[in-house]
C-alpha cells in the first residue's frame, strides 16, 4: 500500500508542479515594488562605485533592476495627454526613448545620493482582481521628514508595470504634463522630442558627482 | 505684535509692483492653466525668488550642507521643528483632529524635555511622527477654496488662500517675538538656511529633471499642497 503511493506521488506530483508552473500566478505588485525597492537599496547602499557616483554604473544598475518593471509607453502617453493621439509612431517612438532617458538620469541622481534611507511600505487597499494598484512606502531619511513615495501599477501579460511615480505627494505624470503641453504647443511634437534630447545630452555630458549645486 | 509682521506692509508693496509689472507680460500661448490665471505675474515672481536663492540663499545654504557637521544639522532642525510643532498641534485641534494635537503637543513635551530643548527628536523615536499642519491647511478643512496659484517673494509658491492665511502663520511664530534683533534675525537665519539646505537635492533633481522649472514648481507643489491637505490619503477624484 505503501509502495503504491509513493508511486503514485512520484508519478503525478512532477506532472502537478509543472501544470503549477506554467500558472504561476505574476508576483504580486507590492511584493514586486519591496522586493526591487530592496535590492536597489541594499545595492546603492553597499556598491562602492554607486557611493562615490559612477554614472555608467547607476545606468547599468537601473537598467537592470528597474526598467524592466516600467511601462514608458503608458507613461509618455499619459505624461502627453491629448497630444499622443495626433503623433505619428515615429514621433511616439522618438517621445518615449527620449522621456525614458530623462527619467533615467533623474532616477539615477537620486539613487546616487542614498545613504542610510529606509523602506517602510503601507498595506496595499483593494480588490485582488484589480487591473490597477497604488502601492504606498515612505522612505525615511537622516535628516528631515519621512518621504512619501508611491506607485501605480498596471497588470499586463508580462506581470505588474510600474506607469507612474509619486514623490511627496506630486504624481509624475501629472507633473511633467504642464511642461510636456507647453513645449508641444510652442514647436509641435518635434519641438518636444527636441528639447527632451539637448536636456539629455546635457545631462550625460554632466560630471557624475555633482554634490555641488 | 509679532515682529514678522511689520515688514509685511513692505512685502504688500513689493507684491503689488512685481504683481502690476507682470501683468503687462503675459505670455500669449494657448496653453493657460485655469489653475494660474496670474501666469505672467507669478513667472516674474518666480524669476525674482530664483535671482535671490541663486545669488545669496542657495550659496550660503550650500557652505553650510557641505561644511556643518551632520549632527548639528540635525539638531538645528529638530530645534526649529519642534517650535513649529506647537502651532501645527493648534491647527490640527481647529481642523477636527483631537488625536494629532494630542501627538503634536506630546511631541513638543517629549523633545524639549528629553530632546533638550527640541535638539534630539525623541518624539519620532517613540512613534509619535511629525505632522505638518499650518493656517492655510486649517482653512481647507474648512472648506476655504484654494484660489489661483501665486508665487509671494521669497516665500516661494503659494495660492491665494494660502497667502492670506500667511500672516496668522507669521502671528504664531514664537520667533517673531524675540525682543532683541540679533537673536531673532539669527534665529530667522538659522531656520532660512537649515531649510533651504534640507531642499537642497530636491532643487537639484529639479535642474535637471524639469523642461520649464516655473511649471515643474508650480505643478508639483500644486499636487503636494492638496496631499498634505489631505494629510497623504489619496486623491478620491483621480482619474488616469
């Protein structure tokens, strides 16, 4: 009787756990933020070239442990508002390379400047069938008041995606909306992309540590 | 009389030529903000507050960052925290929040008891966190709307509301009624510069990350004033 069960285990329980596999359920979205908040964290606190600001290897790191978690897509196309309809897909093509570059600089600058920060995350509000999540941390620092930071989430088929960010309270997109409005209406689309480019190649050409203001 | 208002018949002045002045520059475009109808007088403001922090303010707060031991950074902070602790615990009793002023003032006791006269901040230690609560929030509550943006010299970003809720701030503010002049315009300095210095990063993510600085400042300042009204829960109307 024995004998037979363990059989039996032995030939259905690889079958199951591969059937398990295939469905595994997309990590959860706030178990995605604190898990990628972490290693950022931990990484930014511990690799010595981050410390002393080594541009190229932030841009590595955040290549690697961030972008893959966000939909720039959605976020140019929402930071563009009514614009994004009337552009051709080149110029989208062109406003999300250039949009996901200044994000990564700026993104880069804060990571570079972490010293003893620390994660707390609030319990995520909602339905688990949500297509859509905030998830909500506050990042406590040395000096100075607790800092609220904040995501929202999309579900696609290749799991949860970050497509905006709040910082004290001011949602990316939203902010960058204004400014975005303004430039399509001084020089079209193009004016856009154009000036998102020369503040790029300013910022690559910036010295990496820059604590100077 | 606090003294912080007696140059305020100055800044009223001030206020009224930049406003005149720029209003006779508005930017002609199509793209105006119902939310900024004194756009043009605001971005003067704006340009005249950043002429005063690049110059004077933003140097100075810089030396000190850079050169000022961490800890007595800190300490300065906390000091001017926990002054301003006692006017938030008021705002927070007259916007229906017994428990908050209940912290804020419990705040105020632990730190300049144990925190030696609010230096160390022993009140955040014990899970009482820091509120930020001024007239202008109050107000809100209240059910005051916002009004227009508008940008108040040196003070920086603000909405009509706000401003006018300014001076009740200003009223409240223990240093303003340090009789000796030195010590009340050291005391103003101190608190200027460990601010400005504490801004510090923030302002220089804002150099690099935003196309229009003026629209960058106003937007996000916008969405943060409402979140703090709000005390950080989220925004019911949001739509995306």
């Amino acid at each position: 009787m024995k004998i037979s069960r363990q059989i039996f285990a032995g030939l259905i329980a690889p079958f199951l756990f591969a059937v398990g596999l295939a469905q595994a359920a997309p990590e959860a979205p706030d178990t995605l933020i604190k898990r990628v908040s972490q290693e950022v964290l931990d990484l930014a606190k511990t690799d010595k070239k981050i410390q002393a600001g080594d541009q190229q290897r932030i841009m590595e790191v955040v290549q690697e442990k961030i972008i893959p978690y966000v939909d720039f897509q959605r976020m140019t196309a929402l930071a563009a508002g009514r614009f994004w309809r009337d552009a051709s897909p080149q110029q989208q093509t062109a406003l999300i390379r250039e949009f996901r570059l200044l994000l990564i600089y700026t993104y880069s600058g804060a990571i570079s400047q972490v010293r003893n920060e620390k994660l707390e995350f609030r319990p995520m509000r909602g339905d688990p069938a949500d297509e859509e999540v905030e998830v909500r941390s506050m990042v406590s620092q040395s000096r100075g008041e607790p800092i609220q930071l904040n995501y929202r989430l999309e579900k696609t088929p290749s799991g949860w995606k970050i497509y905006d960010v709040n910082i004290l309270g001011a949602w990316l997109v939203e902010t960058y909306k204004g400014s975005f409005s303004t430039e399509i209406n001084k020089g079209g689309i193009d004016g856009l992309v154009k000036t998102l480019a020369e503040r790029n190649k300013r910022l690559a050409a910036q010295s990496p540590k820059s604590d100077k203001s | 009389m606090s003294y912080l208002l007696k140059p305020l018949r100055w800044c009223c002045v001030v206020f009224f030529m930049i406003f005149v002045s720029g209003c006779a520059t508005v930017a002609p475009d199509a793209s105006s903000d119902p939310r900024d109808p004194f756009e043009g007088y605001n971005r003067t403001m704006y340009s005249f507050n950043q002429v005063l922090d690049k110059g004077l303010i933003r140097p100075v707060a810089t030396v000190y960052a850079d050169y000022m031991p961490n800890f007595i950074q800190k300490a300065i902070g906390n000091f001017f925290s926990n002054i301003g602790d006692i006017w938030t615990a008021a705002n927070n009793l007259l916007q229906g929040k017994p428990r908050e002023s209940a912290s804020d003032l419990a705040r105020v006791l632990l730190n300049t008891t144990f925190g030696i006269a609010g230096l160390i901040d022993v009140g955040s230690h014990m899970g009482l966190d820091k509120h930020d609560e001024d007239f202008g929030q109050t107000l809100a509550v209240w059910g005051v709307k916002s009004g227009p943006y508008v940008v108040l010299p040196i003070f920086g970003s603000s909405t009509l509301r706000d401003s006018i809720a300014k001076p009740v701030d200003l009223n409240a503010d223990p240093v303003g009624y340090i009789d000796s002049v030195r010590a009340r315009n050291t005391a103003i300095g101190a608190r200027l510069i460990d601010g400005r210095a504490a801004l510090l990063p923030t302002t220089r993510m804002i150099d690099s990350a935003a196309l229009d600085p003026y629209l960058f400042v106003r937007d996000a300042y916008l969405q943060r004033r409402a979140s703090r009204i709000r005390d950080g829960a989220p925004d019911p109307d949001s739509k995306d």
